[in-house]
C-alpha cells in the first residue's frame, strides 16, 4: 500500500473568501492553463495565407447579406460580469470552494469575454479538488455549466464530493522535559482527532497550533515538532495522522530593562508581576504590557524576551517604551436624550515631572448640566497603580424634576489589581437645590468606598463580558454635615453571545440610601430612574415618589433590570428588543414601571451608538419616547 505524505494541511476558514493551501504529496496535480481558444474558433494552418483576405468586394457583401442576423443581446454577450454559483455542499465547503475558484476571485464587475470565461471553466475540476481536500474528500468530482442571463454570465458548479478519507490512526506524542507538563498533557489528551470519522485538517491544525503555542507561552522556547504529517492512502480512503512535539527545557524569567528616560525607572519596575527566577509565562509578560499601556504615560510597550542573551535557562526581558505626548486636548459634542445637546472640552497634562504627576482638566456643557472640574494626580510610593487624585468642581445640573448646582473639593485614592478597580474617597461639597416644593442649602462630608470588575473580549461590542460594581458613602451630622446619610449600592451587567449573530444582555441595579432628614438631600444624592441607561419608555429622572402636587422628589431605594436580545445584520449594525422594569421608591414593595421596545445599534468609530424606541407599557396609551445614546455596554 502505497501512502501519500501530506507536508502541509490548513484550516478552513469559517466564512473566510481566502483560499486554503492544500496541496499534498500524491494529490491529483492542478491544471495550470494559460492559453487557449473558444471551441468553435477556426485557424490556419502554418505558412498559409487566409484566402478571406483575397475575395472580391463583391463577394464579401453577397456573403454579409447571407449570414443569419444576430441579436442585440448576443453582442452583449460578448463581454460582461461573472456570477458563480456552487452547489451539492454545505456552507463551509461552499465557501471553501468559492475562495479556490479561479473564476470567483475575479472581481464583481470585471466584464470577461466568452471565450475567457471558459478558459476558466476548465480550471474547475482542480480547484474544486483541492478545495475540497482540507474536508477529507480526496476523490472530489464536479461539473459546471454556463449560460447569459442578458446582463452577466451565469457559472453553476455542481460538485460531488464523494466517499471521505477517514481517519484510521492519530499519533500525538510529547517528549522531553515538557512531557508531563498539565497544560501540554490536556490538550494531548483532549486532541479530538476522531477515529473512525471523516479527515478534518482544521481538527489536525488546531491540535498541532495548541500545542506549539502553549509550549512557548509556557516557557519552552526551543519547542520544535520532530513530526508533524497527514498520511493519505487514497485508494483505500484512509489517513493517518502523526504529532511528535520535543519540548526542550523550560526557561525562567530574569531581569527587566526599561528603555525609556519618562520616569523614573523604580515607578516602572514595581509594575513587574514577576520576580527573577519564575518560570517563564506569556501570561505575564501580556500583564506587563496591559499595566503599561494603560497607564497615560506611554502610547505602546514592546515586550522582548531576550533569548540570545538567557544566561543558562534564565531570560532577560526588555522592554521598548514610546512616550506618550506630554499634552491632549480634545473638544467634542454630541447628542443624548438623557442630556440633550453637549459640548465637552478636556486637557490632560502628562508627565509633569519624573515621577509621574499628572493634571486634567474637564468641561461639559449640555442643555440639562453643566459642570467643570479640575484633578492632579499623584502616584502614591512608588505604584504606578496606585494614584491620588486632589480634585475639584463645580456643577449645575436642571433635569426636569429638579435644579441643583454644587461646589466640592475632594481627595480619592484608586488602586488597580487586575481586572479589579478599588477607590475610597472623601468629599466636601456645598449644594443649593430646589425638588419639587422643597429646597435648601446643604453641606456635607462624604466618605466613600468603591470595588468593581469588569472582563470583556471587546471593549466596544462585546460577545462575552460582565461588570460588577459595589459603592458605599456616608456622612454624619456630627462630622461637617448637616444631616447624617449612608447610601450604598451594587450594579450588574452581563452579556453572552451564542451562534454567529446573536447577543443577550442583562443589566441590574440596586440601591439604598438612609437619610435623618431626606428632605435636606439635594437630588444628586437622591434616587431616581428612567431614562436611557434606566427604564426607556420614560424621560431622564422622570420617576421616582412624587409630593403632593405630583412633582417627582426622589426615593431612598432603587431596582432597575433590564434584558435585551440583539442580532447582526450587517457589518457593524445590530437590531435589539429589550424590556425594563424599575423604579425609584420609598420602599420595594411600592409599585413599578416597565418599558418596552426595539433598538438600533451601529459600531462606530468611538464606541457603540443605540437608538431606541420604547413604550411606557404601564401607563395609559402606551406613550411612546425615542432614546439616543453613545458609551460603553460594560
């Protein structure tokens, strides 16, 4: 028995137009063509002289008058587009095939001629073939056929794909040192090449790039595969496939070298998730790069394993900084039914000194708030992830229910382990309010404490992601405040994708405040909900427990859920349905408002756009409120 060597699979890209390289040892050879003639065209013999060109006048005319007429339409048909049509197989191999087919790659409206569309045609049987391999079909067969709808040509491709090769034998061994290694030993284990099933290559390719790719990021930097093949017995519809990885020493990480001169190096040295001497770990070289980057200070980090420099199995790290500019300004403006119209101003001052002070500062001016605020930030010790921020501001906001305007000067500390952010802070500030029939001045020192998490594999349009937030803040009547208050507060969201196109999304917040004196709260400390990131269906902090006159004053307790189910349509647009239930009270057994409708979502540029329209369903008629938003989902 003869068996084929295969040198070379690929994996077959879902969806993807690209080809896929298939060719093997002992595969069936492609036709390679590159001339030829339409079947019914006529030629002279070498050295003869046509005799077309030595008739009389005469003669040609009679000739013209004698031929048959043709059709406007098979002028046209001379030259127009190409339009391919495969059938016989599922989406994947569909795809796969288009991607091969010489005549599918040329572009939309390149007008061909006849005879170069069947030049093409010849080329089928071969690209569907090879096309088709990566499947497990070797014995692949096809027909095609063309015809002229009056405007382009029409290829249909019929393929048949035969009797599979099946995998009879899979080989997948590890040696050396990394033998016993438990994330090498799983994927050994877990490989999925199925006995007895059709040939898969992308089963065999993403097995063979697990592994190489684990042992590097596990520190098996001489990782080399001693035999990697794909055997094919055509004849018998058979393949055998072999794995043999030889792994090497696993190394260590040494030192870090900062190349830069924006900070003082010891700021940068304490961002190091390692210390000399633990094995080597992709992991936490990618850590390295995130705590980098995230920091203001640089605009990208490279991260090199120096491994012409390893001093036995110990490997230096250096790392590449480019700075960020010193300086940003932006000014921006926007639309959102929560806000109204806005424009915002923000300046950022980077690296004001070698150990890393900063200043920003923001303005904000829309029909509904207005607000200004100034912070300088300070590394504290010598953590990077640590900051002190000195701010302050001023705000004057008037949603419908309320006007407020407020002057404060705080300090917060944020700390960042992680995915985890952690904040405490403390607060004075001074408000002048007016909600409904009460109004007041008061003035209050908060302490307050925050956690939260967020996890998410795109920042933007996340398929898979979740946020949990956690706040508490308080003031006591005895301690610069005029009335003693504790509010705290927990927020979820979560999202999961499933299939190709579909999203769920799910977001809940709960909240509770304990006042001695409620009514001397200005609103920015009172609950109230509706709005875009609330209940849609309801203006911006329309609901809540109202006075006797009916205006809405705000509520000591919060819960807001929401659920929503999206799709893709098309490139980075979506349509959602979504229901919301909550409401701002005096106690959770008060009655609740839901909202429902459908949604627009477009991918842009700065971050995801929704435009909603819902119905306040637990009211009379139903009304009916667009909502327009730009942010995050996490």
């Amino acid at each position: 028995m003869r068996w084929a060597e295969r040198l070379r699979v690929s994996k077959p890209g879902r969806r993807a137009r690209r080809k896929l390289p298939t060719r093997s040892v002992g595969s069936f050879p492609m036709a390679d063509v590159a001339t030829g003639a339409h079947p019914n065209a006529m030629h002279t013999a070498p050295g003869c002289r046509s005799t077309a060109r030595l008739a009389p006048l005469g003669a040609v005319a009679f000739a013209l008058l004698l031929a048959p007429p043709r059709s406007v339409d098979a002028w046209q048909a001379r030259e127009a587009p190409v339009r391919v049509e495969v059938r016989g197989v599922e989406e994947e191999m569909r795809d796969n095939v288009m991607a091969t087919l010489s005549l599918a790659r040329q572009p939309s409206r390149t007008r061909m001629p006849e005879e170069r569309v069947r030049l093409l045609m010849n080329r089928v049987p071969d690209e569907v073939q090879a096309a088709m391999e990566p499947f497990g079909y070797y014995a692949a067969s096809s027909s095609s056929a063309l015809a002229f709808d009056g405007r382009r040509w029409r290829v249909t491709v019929d393929v048949e794909p035969g009797s599979p090769v099946r995998l009879v034998d899979a080989l997948v061994r590890i040696e050396g040192p990394g033998a016993q290694d438990t994330a090498l030993v799983r994927i050994r284990d877990r490989a999925g090449l199925a006995i007895g099933q059709p040939l898969a290559h992308a089963s065999y390719e993403s097995v063979k790039e697990r592994l190489i790719g684990t042992a590097l990021d596990r520190g098996y930097l001489d990782a080399v595969f001693d035999s990697s093949a794909i055997f094919v017995d055509r004849g018998a519809r058979e393949a055998r496939a072999v794995l043999v990885l030889r792994t090497g020493p696993r190394f260590t990480l040494g030192e870090v070298t900062f190349f830069q001169d924006a900070l003082d190096p010891e700021l940068l040295q304490d961002l190091v998730p390692w210390v000399p001497g633990d094995a080597f770990s992709r992991a936490q070289l990618l850590e390295l790069q995130t705590s980098l980057t995230a920091e203001p200070y640089f605009s990208s980090a490279e991260i090199i394993p120096a491994r012409d420099r390893a001093e036995g199995l110990v490997v230096p790290i250096e790392v590449l900084l480019t700075p960020a500019p010193r300086q940003l300004y932006s000014v921006g403006g926007g639309y959102g039914t929560d806000t109204g119209a806005r424009v915002t101003f923000s300046a950022e001052f980077r690296r004001l000194n070698r150990a890393g002070h900063r200043a920003t500062v923001d303005a904000w001016l829309a029909q509904v708030e207005r607000r200004a605020t100034g912070s300088y930030l300070i590394p504290l010790g010598e953590r990077l992830g640590t900051v002190l921020s000195l701010t302050a501001g001023w705000v004057d906001a008037n949603p419908v229910t309320s006007e407020t305007e407020t002057w404060l000067v705080g300090a917060t500390v944020d700390g960042i382990r992680g995915d985890w952010r952690t904040q405490v802070s403390t607060t004075l500030e001074r408000a002048s309010f007016s909600v409904g029939t009460q109004s007041g001045v008061s003035t209050l020192l908060l302490l307050g404490s925050g956690l939260s998490h967020v996890v998410a594999d795109d920042r933007i349009e996340p398929a898979r992601g979740s946020l949990f937030r956690v706040r508490a803040r308080g003031g006591h009547d005895a301690l610069f405040s005029d009335v003693g208050l504790f509010d705290m507060g927990i927020e979820l969201r979560w999202i999961r994708g499933f299939g190709d196109r579909y999203r769920v999304l799910w977001r809940g917040e709960v909240g509770a405040l304990f006042s001695s004196d409620f009514s001397s709260l200005p609103p920015s400390l009172r609950y109230f909900a509706g709005g875009d990131r609330s209940v849609r269906g309801y203006a911006y902090e329309a609901l809540g427990p109202v006075d006797e006159f009916g205006d809405v004053i705000g509520g000591t307790k919060l819960l807001v859920t929401a659920i929503e189910l999206d799709a893709a349509v098309r490139r980075s647009w979506r349509v959602a349905l979504f229901a919301d239930v909550g409401n701002a009270l005096d106690s959770f057994e008060d009655p609740y408002e839901a909202g429902a409708g459908v949604g627009i979502r477009w991918r842009s540029p700065v971050g995801m756009v929704r435009l909603d329209g819902a119905f306040a369903v637990t009211r009379r008629g139903w009304p009916f409120r667009l909502h327009l938003n730009l942010g995050p989902e996490l």
